[in-house]
C-alpha cells in the first residue's frame, strides 16, 4: 500500500551551499509562520554553535504541508566530519534534494553524500541554488553534476532525474530558466510529481527503524524513525531489536508519540506506514534499533556507519590553575559527558585507557572533535586534550596503513606554488590541476589525514584568507613517512604567578606572544611561540627593579605588540605532541604535559636516546 498524502524528503548537499537557508523557505510559503511571525534565518540551525559558525552539525527534522499532502523534510550536515548524520538519516526517507550552488558546481562533499543517497538507490531532485548569484553558471553545474552521476554509476532513472534552479534567500525556483522565477512552488511540485510515496504493509507485524536520538530533560531519550510496516500507538508493548546486536531483545512500552509539523513536534495517539515519528519512554533505545510486534520481529538492516579516522585524549585538568573555573572538574563527571555524547553521535567512540584521569575519543576529524570540546566547555567541563592523532591499521601482512583525504584547494593563481610546495612536504600528491572561470586555480591533491592536522590557519596566512580548501576521506593506504608537524618551539613561562609589562615587553623579542598582561600564568605554560625550532623559558612575571637614580628615557612607557589571540580549532592545531590543551569555561591554556622543566629535559633526551 502507498501512503499519497505523504512524501518523506532528505535534503543533502556539500558544506555551505544551502541547504538550511532552502529549508527556511520552504517553511516560510507553506504557512508554517504567521504572516506577522518574525523568523530568524537558517531557523533549523537551533544549536548555539551551529548559528555561530553557519554550519549544521545534527540533523534536523521538520514537516510542511502542501495541497493537502505532508512533506516530511531532514535537514543534513554538510561537513565531510559530521558524515555519519547524513548515511543514517536517508533510512528514514524515499528521495533526496541534492542542492548545489550555482557557482562553486559540484565539490567533494557533493560527491560523498550524493554517493550515499545512490547506494540505498534514492530518486533525486537536483536543486541549482543561488541562481541570482552575478558568477552563477547554472548549465555548466548541470554538467558537472551529470558528469558526477556517470562516475558514481547512477542508474537510468537517476540519471534521468529533474533540475530545478533556485534561490533559497530570495524564495524562489523554476524547471527553466528562461521563465521569470516567481515562489517556490515548481520545486513543492517536483517533490509531489518525483519522490515517490512511502510504501508498506499496514496490517503487517510492526517495524520502525531508529536513525536518529533526540533527548528532552523531560522525557528521556526520544527515538526518531520511519514506520516502514504495521501501526503504532501509544500504550503498545514492542520488542527493541538489533540486527548488528542478534542478542538484543527487550520488551518496551511506548508511552508517547510524536509526529512533526512544521519546527513542532505534535503529540498523536496512533501513527501508520509512512509516517515519520518521535518515540519516547524508552531509555535503552539506541541508533540503528528496531522496534518490532513482540511476536514478529524482525529487525531492519541498519548500515555500518564509517569508522573514526582522528582521536585524541580527554585528561583530567591537573595545572596549578586545576578546578578554579570549571563546574564539572573530576574523572566521574569527564567520563559520564563522553559516554553520554554516544548516545546521540554515531561517529564517535570513546574507550577507557589504563588510567581512570584519560579517555581516547576517537571521531571523523578535528572540526567532530572540537564541536564536542566546544559543547563541554559551554557547558562547565574543565579538562585537557591532547594532541590529535590519526588511526592506523595494518593489513594482512602486518604493514601500517593510514587514512587518507582527497584535497580541494580553491586559491588565486599566485599562491598556487607556495600552496604545491607546503602540501607536498606534508606528503600530499597533486592528481589534478585546473583553471575555473573566474581565474582561481583548483588544486587536488592525495594527502595523508595527518598532513593536514595543523595546516588550515598555515594555509589562511598563505592564501591571505581567500583560499578555500576542502577534504574528504577517501580510505587507507600505506604508510607515507613521518611529516614534521610543527617547525617553531614554544617560549615557556618559567614562574607561576601574574604576567606584567616589563616581563612581556623583554619576551616578545623571542617570538609572538600568546598573553597579554595582567594574566594569570604557571610554570611550563605556554606563553608564545619561538620562530626557531627549540623551547625556551621566558619570565613573563619578571618585574622592573626600582631605583633611586632615574636615567633620560627610563620611564618612557614600554609598548607591547598585541598578543595572538587563538580560537579553539587554532590551539587544537597548534600544540605540539609534547603539550596539552587546558580547557576551561572562561580560558584555553597550552601547557606542557611535562610541567617541571628539569624533569621536562629528562624526559626530551630519553626520546631523543
């Protein structure tokens, strides 16, 4: 039976090409605000740090109607890092929206989910956004994507699939281009007319797919699927099932459920095939359960989500300064955020280490990691991390192999060269090398994960912050040799204490300073950094002797040079494997693992032994 009132749409695209801002609008010209409603932008983004930093980090869930038929719309992430929302959530829909922007064409995480939604076999809608762009060149990026659908072996019917070009921030679309766009109603009718209705069996033994967990201070854990045969009510007893878990099986009863309409979600007592639908008062359900008839069950095949590629190591904060501005300080309280964080992000694992003060947390990339940081820090955690590391494997011969990233560089012709040499010292090969129409050149290299750990704020300096660059992972391979992280040293408080004018104005001669005055500092902080390649101890606390005799110029005011200023993704990216991050609500200190320098230089000639 197919449910025609329904149609269940994901909408997927590469980072930035707006997918969010499409999502605004198509809420926006179906009724869901009131004519008088103010509405912030990007309203699907509700996370604080997904509003800061224009990104979407989970996937969301909405519905709008349109001539009496409700469309069920998942807004994705578009950051290759945040990949694992994207491969679960198109469990829970029949078609996708792949939305490209008019200019930049198809990019690598173009590819990633669009190769996603080709493998579960998914009909496309392919959305040309920002049309109204002056560069856009919209029948070139009609090709390009064609061209992508050849190399990831589409099948006739996607390949057939419609183009509709838009711009999401002026609310409009059309099939042709030659017509003068007026609202968004060809793109609410090429969703009618091409994603097809959900298709099941209501009188069959009942079978949802969990894909996402949202969690309520309220209610609990609340389960998120697509109701793929049978009926649900509130009140039924079901099994929780697995198919990755064979051994899992337990008896549950839903106590209550949910549908979505428009940002809300609205309680419902009865729920049928079709219909996507929030479940709670469930605390042992997980991604990629199945709730099943407890006399028929049969769980549904839930894919692998890809494995981490990136890890670092969450520490107990034990610096001088240790429990003085954080909320949540001790090992108990790190260790229940971290395993709590797994109940709703799949790409993440952590694992306990030999020591009760660590935990390894292991994700897609550095931006997955620093999310996470960033969310615990706002939250009053203070702890430390370590250096982020790749994952190795070995193959059947026991030879090291490492995750690898396919590279585009987007960078004005002149900085082409400096870009070449930085990345092939960092054991990246250049397969690819063209000229798009507005001059820039596109630069595709083959780098090892770890060579771009700590080089995005190298390359902003280098590209004079108009270069972009994007990476996807693209598997393992051997072993490329060791890349030298980092050429500076640090410059390394030698007291503890308050830093001062006097004692920072003789420091910065060595190197960029990272402190201004008046900051509290410890011995073995990181306080700046040496353009040579050796640490060296600076005493920023170092007062001016006074005297008696006062010489001309002596009190003439000393002048500093304003310190760098560095955000979390740049101290993730800039401390050495020797130091650690200390990360608090108010503060982020580089510090050496080893605080005392006598032990410190101990320790440095045994490795160099």
């Amino acid at each position: 039976m197919k449910r025609e009132d329904i149609r269940n749409v994901a909408i997927i695209a590469h980072v930035d090409h707006g997918k969010t801002t499409l999502v605004d609008e198509l809420l926006k010209q179906s009724g869901v605000f009131r004519a008088n409603q103010e509405v912030m932008e990007r309203v699907m983004d509700s996370n604080d740090i997904e509003r800061e930093r224009g990104i979407t980090i989970l996937s969301k869930n909405t519905a709008v109607c349109y001539k009496d038929i409700k469309i069920n719309i998942v807004d994705t992430p578009g950051h290759a890092d945040f990949g694992g929302e994207v491969e679960r959530v198109l469990k829970m829909v029949n078609g996708v929206i792949l939305v490209v922007d008019a200019y930049e064409g198809a990019m690598p995480q173009t590819r990633f989910v669009l190769g996603k939604a080709l493998e579960l076999d998914l009909p496309i809608i392919v959305c040309i956004n920002k049309m109204d762009k002056p560069e856009a060149r919209c029948e070139e990026v009609v090709d390009e994507v064609l061209e992508l659908l050849l190399d990831l072996n589409a099948s006739d019917a996607q390949l057939d699939c419609p183009f509709v070009y838009a711009s999401a921030k002026a609310g409009y679309a059309t099939t042709d281009l030659n017509e003068e766009p007026v609202n968004m109603v060809p793109l609410f009718e090429t969703i009618i007319q091409h994603i097809p209705a959900p298709e099941g069996d209501p009188d069959a033994p009942t079978q949802v797919l969990i894909s996402t967990i949202d969690y309520n201070d309220y209610v609990g854990r609340i389960g998120i699927g697509k109701i793929e045969n049978g009926t649900l009510s509130v009140g039924d007893e079901v099994m929780l099932t697995n198919s990755h878990l064979p051994e899992k099986r337990e008896r549950v009863k839903v106590s209550r459920l949910y549908e979505f309409s428009g940002l809300q979600k609205t309680e419902v007592m009865h729920a049928t095939i079709g219909s996507i639908v929030a479940i709670s008062g469930i605390p042992s359900i997980h991604i990629g359960d199945t709730i099943c008839d407890p006399e028929h069950y049969a769980p549904i095949p839930f894919q692998k989500i890809s494995e981490p590629t990136i890890a670092m190591y969450f520490i107990v904060n034990d610096s001088p300064f240790a429990g003085t501005e954080g909320k949540y300080v001790t090992s108990r309280h790190l260790r229940d955020r971290l395993f709590r964080e797994l109940n709703t992000d799949v790409s993440l694992r952590v694992e306990e280490t030999d020591t009760t003060e660590s935990f390894k947390v292991s994700g897609r990339g550095e931006l997955h990691l620093s999310v996470l940081i960033e969310n615990m820090r706002r939250e009053g955690y203070e702890f430390a991390v370590s250096k982020a590391e790749v994952l190795y494997h070995q193959d059947e011969k026991g030879h090291k192999l490492e995750p690898m990233e396919l590279a585009y560089v987007d960078v004005e012709e002149t900085y082409s060269g400096t870009v070449i040499e930085k990345l092939s010292r960092r054991k990246g090969e250049l397969q690819g090398m063209s000229i798009s129409g507005s001059g820039s050149t596109r630069l595709e290299f083959l780098i090892p994960s770890r060579g771009l750990i700590g080089y995005r704020d190298e390359f902003l300096t280098d590209t004079k912050g108009t270069g972009v660059i994007n990476t996807i992972f693209q598997g393992y391979a051997p072993y490329k040799g060791d890349i030298q992280y980092r050429s500076t040293g640090s410059l390394i408080a030698y007291e503890t204490g308050e830093s001062v004018t006097y004692g920072l104005f003789n420091a910065q001669e060595r190197g960029p300073l990272l402190i201004g005055p008046g900051e509290k500092v410890y011995a073995g902080m990181v306080v700046g950094l040496n353009p040579k390649a050796e640490d060296i101890e600076v005493n920023v606390c170092k007062r001016k002797q006074l005297t008696n005799t006062r010489a001309a110029g002596s009190d003439d005011a000393l002048r500093l040079v304003p310190p760098r200023v560095l955000s979390l993704e740049q101290c993730m990216e800039i401390i050495n494997t020797d130091e650690l991050l200390e990360v608090t609500p108010k503060n982020l200190r580089i510090r050496k693992k080893i605080l005392d320098p006598t032990q410190r230089k101990r320790a440095a000639m045994k490795n160099k032994a």
